[in-house]
C-alpha cells in the first residue's frame, strides 16, 4: 500500500477510535499515525510485549466479560496505543473496567498478555495523576493494595472502612454487617501474616521502582 493509502487508513481509523472516546470531536485535518511513539515504546518495555503484532482480529473483545460496559473494547485498546493515542487510552473508562481475568491473553493468537498492558495503563494513569473515568474502581483499587502492603493479604473489614471513607459512601454495605460478623465471615481484627513485612519490603522496592520508570 502507498505512503498515502497508509495515511488516510490510519486517519480513518483514528477519527472512529477518537469517535469512542468523545462524541463532540471537531473534524480532523490531517492525521499521521506515530508507530514508535513514546507510550507504545513505554508499555513495550513495560510489559516484555509486542504491541505491534496485534493485527485486530478481535479475540479479546469477544471473550472479555466487562468489554460490554467499557467505552472501548481491548481490541481497540490496542490499536489506539499502535497509534499513539496515550490521553484519550489514560482517561478511558476500559483500563479500569478490566478484571485481570487473563482470557483476552489465553485467547490471543499472537500470544500478547493485553491484560498485563491494562495493568500498565493503569499504573502509568495513576502516576501521572490522571482522573481516572471510573472512580470508585480506582479507590478500590488503591484500597485493596494498600491491605496488602500493611498486612500481607487482604483484611476485608480494613478493606471495607478504606473504601467506603475513600469513595464517600460512607454506610454502603453497613446493612449486611451483623449478618457477616454472626457467621463469622467477617472478623474485625486485621489477619496475623508471618511474611508481612516481607510484603512490605517489596512493595517498597515495586514503589521505587515504578516512580523511576513511569516517566514517558
């Protein structure tokens, strides 16, 4: 295909990913797609993936169960970061809407580990500060690595307190506590872990070391 045939595919196919992500989006001139741009360099490195030989055969979008409510599937998850598209990927609703459930990466043919790059995407929105689309899934997020870092594995009523003072929602759930307690499904004191500050140690360590790479 000519140089010119390329252009005009990728800015077609710019325009409707652009298209997903914002309803209002004013016409676009000219479009020049940017193979080796600085995020798929980024998230290349960062994950030990080929991001490139994806060629969009939609395996991930079809097997994801959360790609219904996400306002752009993995699939074109992937294409927009072959095209550069870091702010509207960092401000999508799809990073934080993915459950590391690990079939889109079971079920790529090209053998990418797309949740492993949703995990990327989303470790590099919170480092640059990025509001995230979906609140409250990036407090529980917070919440919940928090736990492990403090305990070494999940203390579910810290976890239920962090997240409800974090997100504002300050009596969800508040109903179903006694219930919980009585059958003991719930205990109110944080769980003795013999490698707790081991965990600590190396999360510590992870937080040094993702503060120094984040940076594109």
């Amino acid at each position: 295909m000519a140089a010119s045939g390329v252009a005009v595919q990728a800015a077609l196919e710019y325009t409707l990913l652009k298209g997903c992500f914002s309803a209002n989006m004013q016409a676009l001139s000219s479009i020049v797609p940017i193979p080796s741009s600085n995020l798929l360099s980024y998230v290349n490195k960062r994950t030990g993936q080929n991001i490139s030989s994806c060629y969009q055969c939609g395996k991930c979008s079809a097997g994801c169960p959360t790609a219904y409510a996400m306002d752009i599937p993995p699939r074109q998850i992937m294409r927009a970061l072959q095209l550069g598209l870091k702010d509207e990927i960092l401000s999508s609703s799809a990073i934080w809407l993915c459950l590391s459930c690990h079939t889109c990466s079971q079920r790529c043919p090209r053998e990418i580990d797309i949740a492993g790059v949703m995990e990327a995407l989303r470790l590099l929105a919170i480092s640059e500060g990025k509001r995230p689309r979906e609140k409250d899934i990036a407090v529980f997020y917070k919440a919940f690595i928090e736990q492990i870092r403090m305990f070494g594995r999940v203390y579910e009523a810290g976890l239920g307190v962090s997240y409800n003072l974090r997100s504002m929602h300050l009596l969800n759930n508040a109903a179903r506590l006694p219930a919980l307690i009585g059958k003991r499904k719930l205990h109110l004191r944080p769980p003795r872990t013999s490698g707790a500050p081991e965990v600590r140690k190396i999360a510590a360590r992870v937080k040094n070391l993702e503060s120094s790479q984040a940076q594109l």
